[in-house]
C-alpha cells in the first residue's frame, strides 16, 4: 500500500512537473505547414495534396518555411483484419496507397504529415488508433510519416482531469502508468519506437490543461476547440468567450480569433523550444475575415509561437493572401531563436459594439534573441485593434518592459529603441500576382517550376535558416524602421479596425557606451 503511494505521488510529479519537451529534436521553432482541413474538410485525395504541394514549392512558401503537407481526417477505409488490422488507405481518395503520395511530398523536400485520433473513432467517424498504437504508429512509419496529428474524438469518457487524459485506461493499480498505459503517451511511446523521427502534434482542444502535461511527450498541442473564420462572432458552441475564460470545461467549436487570443493569453509561458501551445490553423485566406483581421490573426499568432499551419486553399491563393502568407519579417518573430512567447501585458475595453462585452484593444510583447549583437534582447511588440473604427494606440516602454520592473522602474526604459515596422514591406499584390501567373504559366504540376526564380528578394529559409538570418541582419527579416523612441516613451500606432501593428524594436547604444 505505502509503496503504492509512493508510485502514485512518482507519477504524478513526473506528469506535472513540466518538464522538458519531449526529446525527438523536432520543432525547435514552431513547425509550419498546411493542412487540408480548414478549407476541405474531408473531402481529401491524393491529387488535391499533391497539386497543393507542388504550389507550395511554387510559391515559394516552402522557402520560406511551410513544410509540412498535412493529411487530415477521413483518409481510411478501415482496418485490415488479415494484415494486423493495419490502417487501409481509402483506395478511391489514394490509389496509389499513402507511401506513394509521402514519397512524392518528400521529392519535393517537404515532410507528410497524417491525422488519427486518440479514441475509437476519429471525429468525422473514421478508425480511430485507441487500442492500436503501436500498430498504427508502425504503418505511419512504414508509409514514410513525419508528422502525427492526434486528436480526441471518441475517447469514451477517458478525460477529464489531466491523468485520465494522459492516461489509456483509469487505472486501477497505479504502477501501470509507469509502465505508460497511457493515452496519449501511449501513442507518444508507439511513435518513439518506430526509430523515425515523428513530429507530435495533440489536438485535444485544451482539456485537461495539456499546456502542463504535453510538453513531456509531444511538440505542440491545440489550446482550444476548432478555429474559425471569424474575428469576434460569439457562437454558444465555443463557449468561455471572454478575457476571464482560462479555465473552460467545453473546448467545442466554432472558435474566433478574438476567443482564442484570450485563452492564448494565460498560457503562454508554457511554450518553450520543442513544445508549443497551438492555436489552431490558419484561416487566412478561407475568405470570411477582412485583410486588417487577418494581418493581426497571422501577427498574433506568430509572436505567440503557435505553429503556422496555412489552411486556406493554395490553388485558388488570391495575390494579398499570398503577400500576406510570405512576410518573412513576422515569421522571423515566429521562428526566433530564442523560443519564447509573447504575453499579453493590458486588455482595455473600449466603446466599441462588438458583442459579448464591447471591443477591446490589446498590447501583446515578448522577448526576441538580439540581433544588435548586444547583451540586450530584441522585442516584439503587437498592438491589437478590436474597434470597428482606426484606432490611434499607444505602447509606452514601461508596459513592454513591465516584467523587468513594474511601473517603469525597468532599466530598458531607460534606453532608447529603434522601432521597426515589421508589415512595411509586405510584398505588393502586383508582386504577389506575379508569382502566381508566372507558376500557372510554367505548368507548375509537369515541369516543377519554381517561382522563387522570380521572386528576387524572398527569404529562402530552406537556404539560411532564420537564425542564421537574424544573426547576419538580413533586411528582410528585420522590418522597416519607422521611429525611434526614447527613454519613457511611447510607441505610437494608427491600426486599422480589428487589425494590429506589429514591431521590432532594437536597442540603440547608450551615450554612456561612446564615451567609453
Ligand atoms: C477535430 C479537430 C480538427 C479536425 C477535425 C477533423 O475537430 O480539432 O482540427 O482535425 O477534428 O474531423
């Protein structure tokens, strides 16, 4: 019995002590992508993936990071009770078979990803892997699979408080979580062993708090319930709609930006190199918000370190989508270094209209490795406008530096910074019009044409990482500069309604450094 606690108490701490990521090397930055589901549902097939992936590389958004090709929901027809009850790829949607199509993924340098579920069935009621881990993970293996979504559909009541969500079975002797029965970690385990590295996304929505737990054995998990294309829309099926709502019992659906900024907001400590809270895909480009609210999803969800999984559909990418999708100066914040999130420091509500208590604006800031090649870091700073009206806002240094010294006794305040508008140089949408004429021109899908041959001046990540960039200080990833503000000053911005502007601010050498 006493050693039974004992165990008991082992686990627990060990489920709950953070942790280090999970040790599988992948995702030291935020990974990037696409994925099929916000756009497609699942109406899914291999020319669809491929035909998207060819874009990818046409584009150019390969170069600048998007990897991963990602296979959502509704892929199987079952389950093959001759072979192991392997997972059987749907020979009408795939009739090449699933290896087919990552090998075709990986002629063009990127990576496949794959969905399932951690239940019986997954959530559009296709087989799901609960009972069949280690065979599945074996067949994702087999077919050449870098990257595993996985989600909660169907985990017959196995949730609802962080052990029961970690864990396969409720357990009744303690000892077996050591010997890792667990749900998620179950599959976390079935993956390690296939000896193929496997990119671990969780997609279960938030519950159970995984922001405590995830990091030990996977490199990113979903926050909330499913985004949607929508920047404020209240919707009872995506409850805890407000600046309050951390702790919300129902992840459900149908989830704005706006709610999913809040609940971003208590959490973002927690991401850290290897392991980071995901926001949910991309809705940019899906058509249903405003270009401003797309800039400020795209901004926010960059300095937060979710992963940027693109979900629009590529064929049909209008020219501001694609300018929008390359800005290399946001995904250089996204994929910093450093590994750290921005926290949200105010929330104001104001006289707006917008529903569920009026809008609000927000400042959102967070620490960047130096690229000054000083001893002071970068800063990322997001101004965020929830009026239906252009807002004049303003960021003064002692809110962005609140957290090196409350009420502007922070040092950096100090200082003098250079302010550099990280959206000046977004790519015209002539210049975006035109890698998307010369692509269709050249046949991407027979001849590969790559249009970053026309894209002089991209970021070519794929070439120099953003790391490496950042420390060269390339232009393209280091914004205009707009201003300069000086010690216990304040950044001014005129941001479009529901849009944001976002900044990097540099230090400036203090008078005292010169006259040494
Ligand atoms: C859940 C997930 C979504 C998507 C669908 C597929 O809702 O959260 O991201 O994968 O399932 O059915």
């Amino acid at each position: 019995m006493v050693l039974r606690k004992s165990l008991f108490f082992a686990a627990v701490a060990s489920l709950y002590s953070g942790g280090r990521a999970v040790d599988n090397g992948l995702a030291v930055t935020p990974q990037m992508g696409w994925d099929n589901w916000n756009s497609f549902g699942c109406a899914v097939s291999e020319t669809l993936l491929l035909n998207t992936a060819q874009l990818i590389v046409d584009y150019g958004l390969k170069d600048l990071g998007y990897h991963y090709v990602i296979l959502d929901d509704c892929w199987s027809a079952g389950r093959d009770a001759s072979n192991n009850n392997s997972l059987i790829a749907d020979p009408t949607k795939f009739p090449n078979g699933m290896k087919a199509v990552a090998d075709a993924v990986h002629a063009l340098g990127l990576g496949f990803g794959m969905y399932s579920s951690a239940g019986k069935y997954t959530c559009g009621g296709y087989a799901g892997s609960q009972g069949f881990e280690t065979v599945d993970a074996n067949t994702f293996a087999s077919w050449g699979v870098d990257y595993l979504k996985y989600d909660n559909c169907y985990n017959q009541g196995q949730a609802g408080n962080q052990l029961i969500s970690y864990t396969r079975q409720v357990v009744s002797d303690y000892s077996m979580m050591q010997a890792n029965h667990a749900r998620y970690a179950t599959m976390a385990n079935a993956l390690n062993e296939t000896g193929r590295p496997i990119l671990y996304s969780l997609c279960n929505w938030g519950e159970d708090y995984p922001w405590n737990w995830g990091s030990t054995i996977a490199n990113s998990w979903r926050i909330t319930g499913d985004v949607y294309d929508s920047w404020d829309e209240p919707d009872a099926r995506c409850p805890c709609d407000g600046p309050d709502a951390w702790n919300c019992g129902l992840p459900g659906f149908h989830c704005s930006v706006t709610n999913i900024m809040n609940k971003a907001s208590f959490v973002v400590s927690k991401a850290q190199p290897g392991a980071w809270n995901d926001l949910d895909m991309l809705e940019v480009g899906n058509g249903a918000m405003s270009d401003a609210e797309y800039v400020a999803h795209f901004s926010l969800w960059a300095a937060v370190k979710s992963p940027l999984i693109l979900g629009n559909d590529i064929r049909v990418i209008t020219p501001a989508d694609l300018a929008l999708l390359s800005n290399p100066a946001v995904i250089a914040v996204n994929q910093d270094p450093s590994g750290s999130s921005a926290a949200r420091k105010w929330l104001y509500a104001t006289n707006g209209t917008d529903a569920y208590g009026g809008a609000s604006i927000q400042l959102w800031s967070g620490n960047l490795k130096s690229t000054t090649g000083g001893d002071q870091n970068d800063v990322v700073v997001v101004l965020i406008n929830g009026n239906n009206d252009t807002t004049v806002m303003n960021a003064t240094l002692a809110d962005i530096f609140v957290d090196n010294g409350p009420a502007g006794t922070a040092a950096q305040v100090k200082m003098s910074w250079e302010v550099r508008d990280l959206w000046a140089n977004r790519m015209s949408d002539a210049e975006a019009q035109a890698i998307i004429t010369a692509s269709s021109a050249a046949g991407n899908a027979t001849t590969g044409y790559n249009a970053t041959r026309v894209g002089a001046g991209r970021y070519n990540a794929t070439k120099t990482s953003y790391a490496e960039g950042l420390a060269n200080n390339d232009p393209l990833l280091l914004g205009k500069v707009s201003t300069t503000v000086q010690p216990s000053g304040t950044i001014i911005a005129t941001v479009d309604p529901h849009g944001a502007a976002m900044f990097r601010l540099r230090a400036l050498p203090t008078g005292k450094k010169d006259e040494l």
